[in-house]
C-alpha cells in the first residue's frame, strides 16, 4: 500500500528482456537501501524488488503490466517516480493507492500558470465514472487532484514542489502516464453495478 506521494526519482540503467516479461535495473538514491522481495511504486505500478546491489535495485514486470501501463514504453535512461510501502506509523498524506495500476491514459496539453502547471488527459469512456471533479486519482504514482473534468478528458494542477520532484517536469504532450483510480470509487461503482442493475 502506497500513498501517491513521491520520495524520490530513479534512471533506468537497463532493461533486459526475460520471455515476455522485462527486467529493469534502476539506479536511486532508496536502492542501497532496498532489499529483495520489497515492493516499490515505479511510476504508480507497485514492482518487487528481485536483486540489488548499493547503486541499483531490480525489478521484474510481467506481460499482463506491461499491456495495461507505460512499463512497455520505457527506455534506458528514462525517469521513473519512486515511492516505497506506507508504514504503519507514518502519516496518511495523499490517498490510499495500491499499485495496481488500471490503464495508461495519454498527455494531451500541458500548460504553466504563474509558476503551477495544469496537465490534460484524455479519459477513456469506459473509466469515466470512476472520476469525479476534486476527486483523488493517481497519476504516475503521484496522488493528485482532480481539477476539472469533461466527457473525454481530465485535468490536474501540479505545484512547483511536485512538479520538481518527480517526472512531470519532463512529461510531454504525447507521452504515456500511469492512472490508478480511487480504490474507493471502484468499490462503490462495483456495488452498484451489481445490485442495481440499473445504475
């Protein structure tokens, strides 16, 4: 369980194809500090640290995540956000996210107000109930808000904290992001989908 706030980023060093799964090998400022079997948020998709050494951590991802994240569009040298578990006694900033990430959604515009910077996706039909204006949402494994809302696209607003430490500040029109949506919407919308045929 993660919380969308992001400790830090990482470089992917290398990326070596194992069947149809990858295996990346990510160099961080937490990777000394890894150890085996420890789940990380690599760009909002909670992967299983499976070797290490001081400079470097590595992780595995399985056909099934790469189809339903950006994970197959990765490329060395490219920037990652990290995030390790919550721990029982920490602070609860951001929301609850899982890592389990539901689909990647693409930059459509990208703006800068007075020194914030306001990011537009598309939405894809099938997932617009599961977003609601000022609701949470998961964006690359950073928690955020939603700032406003139409039928075929969403927007946040990045502060210039967040914007600095994590790759957005190098998130382009065109690009792929992770999106898990609000854990708690999927519950309700499940609920209702099963016992009210209606809804």
């Amino acid at each position: 369980m993660f919380s969308g706030i992001v400790e830090t980023t990482g470089i992917i060093k290398d990326i070596i194809s194992d069947g149809q799964n990858k295996k990346f090998v990510i160099e961080s400022s937490i990777s000394k500090d890894a150890y085996i079997d420890q789940s990380i948020s690599h760009n909002g998709v909670c992967l299983t640290v499976v070797s290490k050494t001081n400079e470097t951590h590595t992780v595995t991802a399985v056909h099934e995540t790469l189809i339903k994240s950006n994970l197959d569009s990765w490329q060395k040298h490219g920037e990652v956000n990290l995030e390790r578990s919550l721990l029982a006694n920490s602070r609860m900033d951001g929301h609850f996210v899982q890592g389990h990430v539901d689909t990647y959604v693409i930059c459509k515009e990208m703006s800068e107000a007075e020194g914030s910077w306001y990011f537009k996706f598309n939405l894809p039909d099938e997932f617009s109930k599961l977003v609601v204006s000022k609701g949470s949402i998961c964006i690359n494994g950073v928690s955020l808000t939603i700032a406003d809302i139409d039928c075929t696209s969403f927007t946040v607003a990045i502060i210039p904290f967040t914007h600095q430490l994590t790759n957005f500040r190098i998130l382009k029109v065109g690009d792929k992001v992770n999106i898990e949506f609000d854990i708690l919407g999927k519950y309700i919308i499940s609920y209702l989908e099963k016992f009210h045929a209606n809804f």
